[in-house]
C-alpha cells in the first residue's frame, strides 16, 4: 500500500464516504441519544474493535471460497456469525478486564454489533475493497468517520437546544436540516 | 375539577401526539438509512414496506417469548439469529414481487435485519409492558415507516426522474438532484414538520369544538 492509496481510504472511509453522511447508516434513536462525549468515543471503539475483527474473519472465510462461491448469501451469514461471536468473545473480555466500567459497556455492545453501520462498512470493505490490509484500514477509518460524525450530531443538538428554532422544526427535524447540510458539503467534495 | 373533562380532551389529543413525536415509537418508526437513502421510487417503498412488516412482526414476537431475566447479551444474540432468518426469507419474498429492485436496493435488503425498531422493541419494552402492547406499538411503528416512505418516495420519484411505479408522468417541474441521498434529510424534516402543524391544527380544532359542544349542553 502506497502513501496515496492510504489517504484515498482515509480521505473515503472517514469524510467523503461517511456512513452517516453519505446513507444515513448507523443512526437509530439509542445512538442519536448517547448523552456525552466520551460515551460517543467509547462506543466508536467498541465499534472499532467489533468492526476489525469481523472483516479480518470475514478475509480469512473469503480466501476459503471461490470468486463464484463467495455470494452476498454467504457474506450476509458469515457477518451474522462472526458479529456473534465477537461480540460474545468481547462481553467476555471486558467483564475480566474493565471491573466497575462493564455495566456501562455492556449496554453498549448490542448497539455497536446491532447496527446499520456496520453490516455497511462490512459490505464495502469487503466486497470493493480486496485486500486484508486495505480493508482492515478502511473500517478503522470508517469507525473514526462514524464516531467524529456522532459527536457533530451530539454537539449540534446541543447547540440546537439552545437555538430559537420555529416550533414546527424544533427537535428531529432541526437535526436532520443540518445533517442535510453537512453532507451536502461532503456531497460537494466528490 | 371536572377530571372527566380532562381525561375525555387527554383521549381527544392521545392520537396526535403520536404525530408530535412526543411517543418515543414515532421516533422508532422514522428508520433513518431507509427513508434517506432508499426512498427514491414507488416501488423501493413498497418492497422495504413489506420487508419491514415481514422482519418486524415475528422477530419481536418470538423476543417477547423470552424469558424477563435473559442476559441482555445473550438475548441480542437470539434477535440477531431470528431477525437474520426472517430477513433472508422475506428478501426472496421481495424479489418474487419486484425482481427489479435486488439490483437496486442491493444491501439495503439484508439492512433490515440490523434495524432499530426490530432490536429496541424487545430490548426495552418488554420489562413494561405486555406483549400485546409491544406488538401494537411496533405494528403502528411499522405503519408510520411505511406512511412516510410512501409519502417520500412519491415526491422524489415524480418530482427527481418523472415517474411514478416506474411509468412515465409528463410534469411541468423535474429536480434531478431529488434523487440524490442528502435530499432525503431534508425532504424527511419538511415531511415531518408538516405533519406537526397538521396535527396541532386538527388537534386544536378538535379540543375546540368538544368544548363548544360540552358548553351548549351544560345547564346554564
């Protein structure tokens, strides 16, 4: 992998192509609702952590099929099987290894391996972008994306809590009016 | 204090302030990456529609089968499994209806398994309420996903490539960019602020009129 190459992922996978601002993914009302900053950081590298491991696996299972065999079927359930499984392994970690700090991360683990997000990256990195190392750079980058999105989301709501918005407006629709303008800006890089 | 007029203006308002977002399920049922990203075309509305009932409805029942004091994670595990299945099978079921829509939906249609309203219902709800309830709500939760992709895809299909359900319609103004996925944010803001005035109105008009009802039939 050539220095350009890594920028281009970069540059793909953590602004142009940002999965909240590019489709929307990941965004349900528990994530819109994480009520501070480090848990938004938190749950970005619990995202990470999940979203890494399964594309590895997901590498290692296609290199066992042919081009023909490795459908979207079959993508689909190796995702399902390997997001269990990590997420399994990782609840197990985290209650040897994080003590009093579990019972908030154990809340977050559903949220990060039930989420449009990342059967999203899951699908791109793996599907259009071929090589293990690529790949694995990609998710990462597309989890920095997701978490850097989450935390413009929590601090434009709170700005716009602040903000005198029309009433018809105030709350959903205020938030997705600028959603609506960042990625339009971001449309306007591609 | 005439509670009974009270309860009988709160029972007036209940419905509307579904439509206020002041219930958190209307929030549930604005299923984000769908109305965004997919809402472009009568026909994507109708197949996510019907996938969205066909994940939905079994997925949360069989979570509400589950025992109240099942590990958190362990029961995500079985949602996932469940949801992952029925998302499989309706997917063929989606492709037999609208063959067209496989290329263009592409993952969106594996999407369904991993949506909020399929996982949160049996997450949180459960511990209160009823299974009946929870199904009631999630049914209408269903329903508002539909109404708004429906309304949605309507717009950007007419008004972004000239069609509608795929068939030519000669129209005096056509916005290509319609089509693009940011638009969806801010169509979905309008739809939804409309929507807000539209029940408030009705809502007031209605407070309004039983009052004026209940003082013609007072004594005076």
């Amino acid at each position: 992998m050539n220095l350009a190459s890594l920028i281009t992922i970069v540059v793909l996978g953590a602004g142009i192509e940002n999965l909240v601002f590019s489709s929307a993914l990941g965004l349900n009302k528990v994530v819109l609702d994480l009520s501070s900053p480090r848990r938004i950081v938190v749950f970005g590298s619990l995202f990470a952590w999940l979203g890494l491991w399964v594309t590895l696996g997901l590498n290692l299972l296609e290199g066992l099929f042919n081009k023909q065999q490795w459908d979207e079927y079959l993508f689909f359930i190796f995702v399902i099987l390997l997001t269990i499984l990590v997420s399994l392994l990782t609840n197990l970690l985290l209650q040897k290894t994080t003590g009093q700090f579990y019972p908030v991360l154990r809340k977050l683990i559903p949220l990060t391996s039930l989420n449009t997000a990342l059967l999203g990256v899951l699908y791109v990195s793996t599907q259009t972008i071929y090589t293990l190392k690529r790949s694995l750079f990609y998710t990462a980058w597309s989890a920095v994306g997701y978490t850097l999105a989450l935390l413009l989301i929590y601090y434009g709501k709170k700005r716009l809590s602040l903000s005198n918005v029309p009433r018809a407006f105030r709350g959903l629709p205020a938030l997705l009016l600028y959603l609506g303008i960042i990625s339009l800006a971001l449309y306007g890089l591609r | 204090m005439k509670l009974a007029l009270i309860k009988k203006y709160r029972s007036t308002t209940s419905f509307h302030s579904f439509f206020d977002g002041s219930l958190p399920f209307w929030m549930l049922g604005i299923e984000l990456p769908f109305l965004v990203a997919c809402s472009t075309s009568l026909k994507h509305a109708a197949a996510l529609s019907i996938q969205m009932f066909c994940v939905l409805l079994p997925t949360v029942f069989i979570s509400c089968l589950f025992p109240k004091k099942m590990s958190p994670i362990v029961k995500n595990i079985f949602i996932l499994i469940a949801a992952s299945t029925v998302t499989l099978l309706s997917r063929q079921l989606v492709l037999f209806l609208f063959p067209e829509v496989g290329a263009t939906l592409g993952v969106y249609l594996y999407l369904m398994a991993f949506n909020s309203l399929t996982i949160l219902p049996a997450a949180q709800l459960k511990s209160n309420l009823p299974t009946r309830k929870v199904m009631g709500a999630v049914t209408l939760s269903a329903l508002t996903f539909t109404c708004f992709m429906f309304v949605l895809s309507f717009v950007r299909e007419l008004i972004g490539t000239g069609k509608l359900w795929g068939i030519n319609v000669s129209i005096p103004l056509r916005l290509d960019g319609l089509s693009l996925s940011f638009v969806g944010f801010f169509l979905l803001a309008f739809v939804i602020s409309i929507t807000r005035v539209f029940s408030k109105v009705r809502s007031t008009f209605q407070i309004s009129e039983s009052l004026r009802k209940d003082l013609k039939s007072s004594p005076k």
